[in-house]
C-alpha cells in the first residue's frame, strides 16, 4: 500500500490537504470522491510504502493527547454510522478531519487492513496503547450482533461519563498541586540563593547563635554545597518508588494503604466504584456474558486491591455463587453496592441497579473532592507559612541578641 498526499475541496469549498494510504492513484482518488470530496491534485509521497503498523512515532503529545484523539474518533465514528454510512466512508471521513500526525497514520492503517477484508476489532487491537480491552471487546460485540452504530453510542457516553469522573478529579487536585510547587520553588530558591547572604553576615558576628539559627545555617550550607546532589538523590528516588509501584506485591501494599486513608482513600474506592458500574452496564446493555463483563470491569480499575477481589469474586460467579452475595463476602466493596446489586439480580433489574449505584457515587465523588478543596488548600498553606516562619524566626533571634548585647 502506497501514501498519497492531496489537496482537495469539500462540499462547502474549502480546501483540505491531507495524506492518504491506497493501493494505486487511481484508487486514491476514488476513496477521496467516495468521503465527498473533489479532487484538485493527487501526488504519490517519495519512498513511501504501505505497513502492518502506523509509522509516524508516538511523541509525547501524541501520549498526553491519545485518550482525547480516541473520544474524538469514537464520537465521529459513532455519529457517522448511526447515520448510515459505510464503515469505510465513515473512517476516510474522520480520517480527513483528523489533526493529530500519529492518530491519523493510525486510523489510515486502520482504514487500509478493514478495506483488505480485516475485522475492525481485530485492527483496532494492534493498538493496546489507544484502544484498551474493553473497548475491543464493545467493538468486537457490536461486529458479531450487526449493532457496531449502538455499540459505537454506548461507548461514546460510557467514556464521556468516565473522563468527566477524572476531570472533575484533576480539576480538584490542579491547583493545590500548581500552589504547592510554586510555594516549594520559592522557599528552596530563598533557602539557596536569599538566605546564605543574610546567615554569612550573621555568623560573621562570631556570636553564639541560637539553635534555631544554627540548624537553619547548618540546612543552608548543605543545600547551597550539595543541591545538584540533593536534586539527583530526589530524582532517584522518585524513579524507585515508581519502580517500586511497579512491582505486583509493592503495589498491592501501597494499593491497599492507599484505601485506608482518611478521605483520599474514599474518593479512590467512590471513583472505582463508578467505573465498575459504568463499565458492567455498558458490557451488559452490548450483550456481554455476565463474567465478561466482570472480567472487563476488571481491566478498567486501577486499584489491585479492589481487582484482586473482584477477580476472585468472577471465579465463585462462574461456579454458581450470587454476585451481589460474594460482594458482601469480600469486605472490601461498600455493603450498599453488594446489597444493591443481590436486589438487582433477583429482581431481573441489575442493570437499573447498576445505574443507580453508579449516579449515587458521582455524587458521591463531587461531595468528596469539595471535602478536599476545604482540607488541602489550608493545609498547604498552613505548611508553607510554618516553613516561612521558621526562617524569619531563624533570621530574627541573632538580631534581638545583639540588640540586647549592644544595650
């Protein structure tokens, strides 16, 4: 398969110049015309040739930006289906309007293994990185049943609702963080550039400083000698614990402290807990098996804790137990979600169940992260002011002393 670049115009004049993957020019041109374009000019890339994979690198935009080129592709994807066009005319469609290098070489690969007779799903999972297992196995759903165009719906508004979970989440956890390193900056740039000046007159007194002033003098002579070391050993340990975050057992440890913690710990169960509603409602209304779609809700939490349980709650499910009861067993999941999902699935109702759960803890989270809004803002400033008080403390002792000798 050959790359093409292009200029063409589109159905309300506007000129569009894009790359094109296809077989011959001749072919280019037809797929152009076929997403309702014409044509102005259609030149074969130099040394381009056709691959089992995108080529262009994945940057570390194209990483920070890949969750949004994904909702963005599902939501176009999803809307030109429901309106009746063809798989292949919706993706040269979206593959036009596509601003991201990497994602469009990618849905231009995409586009060229359906032509050549590949199932989407089976494409699409060439890309763990953008496209994760549940949402291969919608698409794979919606392939099988002829209902990809409602599949393509579902997962619109499944996503739609998880990315405004972690918005909400990052929004809240922005600007004490933006606070907390600005506030960090200038202390450590007071303590390494303001303060050996002032504690070099000082000590220069030859006097017997207080032990708050020679502790801070004795802080300031190692940060001004050894910053560059001092920075490097943060550096290496910030990769260890994240190495260490890394490893099965570690993050078990630290998943399971994590959940113990006095509000951080509610909002990560809350926000789990939205996901795993969320995500065995959209597995169930696709047609899913009750245990896929447990299996599934499994790979979207981020808890090990949590997975661990509700691994093992998939294996007495398979073996006849009651979901909501093996729930309860666990401990670990909140007795209101058991309780409700055991009613759900006697009643026939489970995914109205699982809807109210997953409404219920929303709400939930937006109350939690309000609650730490009111708690970290304080604290980090409470912080930052006892870190400033020390130091005019430090600095102010020496001088009421020699006030006081000089009298």
């Amino acid at each position: 398969m050959s790359e093409f670049k292009y200029r063409a115009k589109d159905r309300t004049g506007k000129i569009i110049a894009a790359v094109i993957q296809a077989q011959s020019e001749k072919e280019a041109i037809e797929r152009i015309c076929q997403a309702g374009q014409y044509p102005l000019s259609v030149d074969l890339v130099a040394g381009a040739t056709g691959s089992t994979r995108a080529e262009r690198p994945m940057s570390l935009m194209d990483m920070m930006n890949a969750r949004k080129n994904v909702t963005d592709f599902t939501r176009q994807l999803a809307n030109l289906l429901k309106s009746g066009i063809p798989i292949l005319n919706a993706l040269g469609i979206v593959i036009d309007q596509c601003e991201s290098p990497y994602f469009r070489s990618v849905l231009q690969h995409v586009f060229g293994e359906i032509r050549d007779g590949k199932k989407f799903s089976e494409v699409l999972a060439k890309y763990p990185g953008l496209f994760d297992a549940f949402y291969i196995s919608m698409v794979r759903v919606g392939e099988d049943n002829g209902t990809l165009p409602d599949v393509m719906a579902r997962l619109i508004e499944y996503r739609r609702k998880y990315d405004e979970i972690r918005g909400k989440i990052k929004g809240a956890l922005a600007y004490p963080a933006l606070v907390a390193c600005v506030g960090f900056a200038t202390v450590l740039y007071i303590v390494t550039q303001v303060l050996p000046k002032f504690l070099t007159l000082i000590e220069n007194t030859r006097m017997k400083l207080p032990p708050v002033t020679a502790g801070l003098l004795k802080v300031v002579t190692f940060l001004h000698t050894y910053f560059a070391v001092f920075a490097i050993g943060l550096g290496i340990l910030y990769i260890a614990l994240i190495n260490l975050y890394r490893l099965p057992k570690s993050r078990l440890m630290i998943d399971r402290l994590l959940l113990r913690l006095p509000v951080c710990g509610r909002l990560i169960l809350e926000s789990e807990m939205v996901k795993f509603s969320r995500t065995l409602i959209t597995s169930l209304e696709s047609g899913l098996h009750i245990l896929i779609s447990l299996e599934l809700a499994c790979s979207v939490l981020s808890n090990r804790v949590l997975v661990a349980e509700l691994e093992r709650c998939v294996d007495d499910v398979r073996n006849g137990m009651s979901l909501g009861l093996r729930m309860k067993m666990a401990k670990v999941f909140p007795s209101m979600v058991a309780g409700m999902i055991a009613v759900g699935e006697e009643s026939g109702r489970l995914t109205e169940m699982l809807g109210q759960i997953a409404d219920d803890y929303e709400w939930r989270v937006n109350e939690t992260i309000r609650a730490i809004m009111v708690l970290i803002e304080p604290a980090i400033i409470l912080v930052l002011g006892a870190i400033v008080g020390f130091i005019v403390v430090a600095l102010l002792l020496p001088l009421f002393q020699m006030d006081a000798l000089a009298r």
